[in-house]
C-alpha cells in the first residue's frame, strides 16, 4: 500500500516529510515543516559495507569477540557468519590472528582495507 498523508483523516497520497502536497505545502508556508528524520534508514546492502569497513577498522585492535561486540554482534560466531559469505575471509582471518590491516582513505572517503 502506498504511504499516505500522516495528517489524521486526510489519506492523500504521501509527498514529503509524511505529508501530503496540500499539508506539506500549508506547513512549509506556515513555517512548521517535521524535521527531517535523524538518519535515513540504511539499505542492507549499505549495512552490510559497513560493518565490513567497521571491523577492517578494528582488525588487530581488540580480540574477535570485543570487535564483534563493538559492532553490535551478539559474538564473534555472528559476526563472523556476518562476514564469511560476503568474501571477507582475509578479514576473518586478520582479526583472528588480532592483525591490523594496511588501509587506505580513497578520494571519496570510504575506506579501503589492502588484506595482507
Ligand atoms: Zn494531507
């Protein structure tokens, strides 16, 4: 179902902000517009890079189950789960042996790990 206007009983088709266009725009005139969310909700596909560059940060840092931890894993078996099938065995293995991964900043500010 397509999202609609958040205004209670208006039902017109979402714009912008949770409104509607007529709610969006009498609230943009009025000075009143929702504040945009905190964070857009980020894709999995997204995720999934990030918690890669996270723990190619923190390869070599800690133990397997402090990083795991630090990133949100309940242990180190789940974030390992996590990384495996997406190719990172060099990774897996860095932060297993608790070595730091040569890393790299590229142009646009993402983060390039080099697995030893
Ligand atoms: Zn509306």
């Amino acid at each position: 179902m397509a999202r609609v206007c958040d205004v209670e009983g208006c039902g017109l088709p979402h714009r912008s902000r949770g409104l509607c266009e007529m709610h969006y725009r009498r609230a943009k005139r009025a000075g009143q517009l929702p504040p945009l969310p905190p964070k857009a909700p980020v894709a999995p596909g997204r995720r999934r890079l990030a918690v890669i560059e996270d723990a190619m940060w923190l390869a070599g840092t800690d133990s397997p189950e402090a990083i795991a931890s630090r990133l949100g894993y309940t242990s180190w078996d789940s974030l390992e789960a996590a990384l495996r099938p997406l190719g990172h065995a060099p990774l897996v293995r860095a932060i297993l042996d608790r070595r730091e991964l040569p890393k790299h900043i590229r142009d646009d500010g993402t983060l390039e790990a080099i697995p030893a």
